[in-house]
C-alpha cells in the first residue's frame, strides 16, 4: 500500500509538471480508459486538431524582385526550378523561323561585326567597346558610318586618348549624344591604358567601371569581344518585345534582364539579343517582309498573331498578300483591323 501510495504521488507530480500539452494528452488517455467515458463517448465524434505544415513556394516573381545574384547568394536557389512561360515556348520557334534568314541591319552592322577584322586583338577588342558604346540610342546603320569615320582617323585606345573630345564629337556626329559619348569614348581610352595595360578588361567588373557603360553594353562587349556569356543584353527592343508578348512584366530593361535570366535557357542566352533585335528591327523597317513570311509558315495564323502582339497593325490593305490570304483563311480575316 506504501508503495502504491508512492507511485500514485509520483504520477500526479508528474501530471502537475508537465507542459499543457502533455497534460492534455494525459487526461485524453485517462478518460479514454474509464468506462465510463466510454459510455458517453459511444455515437458521438471526437475531434482531434491535425498538425499542419505550411510549405512556402518560391516563384520567379520573387527571385526578380530580390535580384538574381542576391538569391542564390541567401541560399534559397539551390533547388529553384525555372518556370518557364508558355508564351514564350509557343513563340520562341515562330520567332526564330522568321529570323531563319539573318538580314536585319543588326545581322550585318552589329556591334563587333563593324570592328576591323584585320586589327591586332586588342585593337579589335576596343573597337568592339567603342561600336557597343556608341550604339546607344542609334540606329545600327549610322552606328556603321560613325565607326567607319574612327576607322580611318585611327580608332586605337591610345589615338582616342590623345583626340581632343571636340574633334572626337565631330568624327562621331551620326551617332545620338555624340558629345556625351566623345568624352566617354576619350575617358574609356584612358582607363585601359593606365589601368588594363592597353587593353579592353575582360570581366563584367571591369567593364562597368568604365564611364557610359551599363549592364546592357557590358554584357554586349564580354560576348562580342571575348566570347563570355556572363549575362543578357537587353536593349529597347529586347524589353519592348519580352513584355508585349508576356514572358515578363517589367519596368525597365534592366529589370526585364533579370526577369529573363531567372528562366531563360542557357543555351538561348546567345541568341536572344540578336534575334530580338533583329525581329524589332524589321517591324520597324520591313514589316512587310515579316507578313510574307509568316504567310508562308505552316503555322501562318499564329505566326502573324505574335506580329500583332508585337505592336504591328494588321491593316486591310496596307499589305496586299495578307489581303489576299485572309479571303481563304478566316483565321487571318479575323487579324485584320
């Protein structure tokens, strides 16, 4: 009796002292195992309170929002799956079969195509700088007759850094904001002399430590110049076209860089600004180009819907063989407006 006396007074220590919880549990199980709970609990329901666990989803939303390189420096990239949009992998074969031929002026005057192929490699390299630096808000074709001019007043770093930035303005008058950019063009010079040996630096640092150069442009010469694919150059077209047909919904270019980085395939980072660039080019110069060429798809119908969403009007009238497609094709009957 002593000892069951003990044992009693321990149980009820133990029952006083433990956490709510736990007394809870104790006093489920000790009217669980009388009778007479038991009679009250036949034809009734017991309700017990499940445990649940909250799983928390990251979305490329959010790694655009934090920034890339910010995200998987936290940790939280490891297992990111990209979501890759739908839009863009029903549009992405259209797009490149309209620019299957390459002959849009960015095909033949971009950026290290106007460099001279016969200048030693690090002249050529800086050319490749100067053409992405100048190219800023200029069409590729006075971009060309700019370079053109430099070519033969010398375009080397250290001919550009003796010019006096007046003459340098003159020699590149074609181009938008030529005086702003003859003094980038005379600092840049500068800076790779005295600080890279005479040559152009070859890291995405380096580069944006010069003046007048952003991520669009770095990201531009580390590809032209060195063949490095450290990031997207995104320009005005890039941004334009990424947002009208909803792959992204960004602000800025730079913001639609980072958008696109989080999910683009690595093996598209190459093409991306070219074919692009190109696409909104000839809407702009050729549109008519773009429709024949869609008519001739098999997929005509979408090919000259994703036009449409690009911001090129459909007009009756304005594009003869278009009229006279759609008076066989009511699919295309219903793009014109």
């Amino acid at each position: 009796m002593a000892a069951a006396g003990k044992a009693s007074r321990e149980g009820n220590s133990v029952a006083a002292t433990a956490s709510p919880t736990k007394r809870k549990a104790v006093a489920v199980a000790s009217s669980s195992s009388s009778p007479k709970s038991k009679a009250k609990s036949k034809g009734s329901t017991v309700a017990v309170k499940k445990k649940t666990t909250t799983t928390t989803t990251t979305t490329t939303t959010q790694v655009v929002a934090k920034g890339v390189s910010k995200f998987f420096a936290s940790g939280k990239g490891t297992s990111l799956k990209p979501n890759i949009p739908d839009s863009w992998k029903a549009d992405w074969p259209i797009i490149k079969k309209l620019r299957e031929t390459r002959d849009a002026p960015v095909d033949t005057v971009g950026c290290e195509r106007l460099a001279d192929p016969k200048a030693c490699k690090a002249d050529w390299e800086w050319q490749c700088l100067v053409s992405a630096m100048m190219s800023s808000q200029t069409k590729d074709q006075a971009n060309a007759e700019a370079m053109a001019t430099l070519h033969h007043h010398g375009n080397t770093a250290a001919n550009i850094a003796r010019t006096p930035v007046d003459k340098l303005a003159k020699l590149i008058s074609k181009v938008g904001f030529h005086n702003t950019k003859a003094r980038y063009l005379k600092e840049a010079a500068k800076l790779c002399l005295e600080k890279h040996n005479s040559r152009v630096p070859d890291t995405l640092e380096g580069l944006l430590e010069i003046p007048g150069v952003g991520p669009k442009m770095a990201h531009l010469v580390l590809h032209a110049a060195f063949d490095k694919q450290a990031g997207l150059c995104v320009d005005t077209h890039v941004h334009r076209i990424a947002n009208a047909l909803g792959w992204v919904k960004t602000p800025s270019a730079e913001g639609t860089r980072v958008a696109l980085e989080a999910w683009l395939p690595k093996r598209e980072w190459p093409h991306i600004n070219i074919v692009l660039v190109g696409l909104g080019q000839q809407q702009q110069q050729s549109a008519a180009l773009l429709v024949n060429r869609s008519l001739r798809l098999r997929n005509r119908a979408a090919a000259l819907q994703l036009l449409a969403r690009i911001g090129l009007k459909l007009s009756p009238g304005r594009f003869p063989n278009l009229d006279e497609a759609a008076k066989r094709d009511s699919n295309i009957q219903k793009l014109l407006k």
